[in-house]
C-alpha cells in the first residue's frame, strides 16, 4: 500500500509540474491572477462534483470546520507563485524550489507533529535528503 501511495504522489508531482507549465503562458495571456481563478474554479467544479457522490462529507461538517477552511488561502498563492515564477526561472528550477520548501516545512511539522501529524523526528537521513535537494537546485539555478 506504500509503494501505491508514493507512485500516487509522484503522479501527483507530475501533474504540478505540467500545471506549471500551462500556468505560464495561460498567465501571460490573461493575467496571473485570471489565470489562477481558472485552475481553482476548474478544480472547485471539479471537487463539488465528486462530493456529489461522497457520503463522508456533509456542507453542515463543512461549515462548522472553520479551522480546516482558514487554510484555503495557501492554494491561490501557490498557484500565483507558480505562474509569475514558472516563466522567468523556468519549470525545473520552480518545481525544485518548491520541493525544497515543502521538504524543509515538512520536516519541521513531522518533528514537531503540528496540526495532529504524527510525530517523527528529523534525523540525519532527512537532513542529507534536504541537503540533495538544495544542491540539485543549485546545481540547476548555475546551468540557467
């Protein structure tokens, strides 16, 4: 089930990357803004429409989840970094630079188990992890 898992987010990986790269041109045409609107009313249309079907989720949980809702925010403002930044540094070093981030955070969240995350300590195996993603963004930021 692991293994299918990691597949899945790789997959998941991917599709931001290609996401990147529509954001671009998409953001050039229209504005970055515009273009942001479109990839989250697509993906709100979307949701809405598998929740439809789902029989977990109901709109009073959803209501009453104000915690959960707050952070909705960070959504729109990646998308925005991802299409003003895509187009001047390019898709690789966007999406290493987002992944060094999101290794960084994710590391200091496990350690500390924040929002009700399991806890799980930063060891030296995470930090060389960490370590070859910078170095993969440098090593790509010096071949720009």
């Amino acid at each position: 089930m692991q293994l299918l898992l990691i597949l899945l987010v790789i997959c998941g990986g991917m599709g931001l990357s290609v996401e990147a790269g529509l954001l671009g041109p998409l953001g050039a045409q229209v504005g970055d803004l515009w273009a942001t609107f479109t990839i989250f009313g697509v993906g709100a249309a979307l949701t809405f429409l598998l929740m439809l079907f789902s029989v977990r989720a109901t709109v009073r949980h959803f209501l009453h989840n104000r915690a959960g809702n707050s952070w909705g925010i960070l959504g729109p403002i990646y998308v925005v970094i991802l299409t003003i930044a895509t187009p001047a540094i390019g898709i690789a070093m966007t999406m290493i630079g987002i992944l060094a981030g999101q290794v960084f955070k994710s590391l200091v969240i496990d350690h500390f188990g924040l929002f009700g995350t399991p806890h799980r300590k930063i060891d030296s195996k995470r930090i060389i992890a960490l370590i070859f993603i910078i170095a993969a963004l440098i090593l790509v930021a010096k071949g720009s």
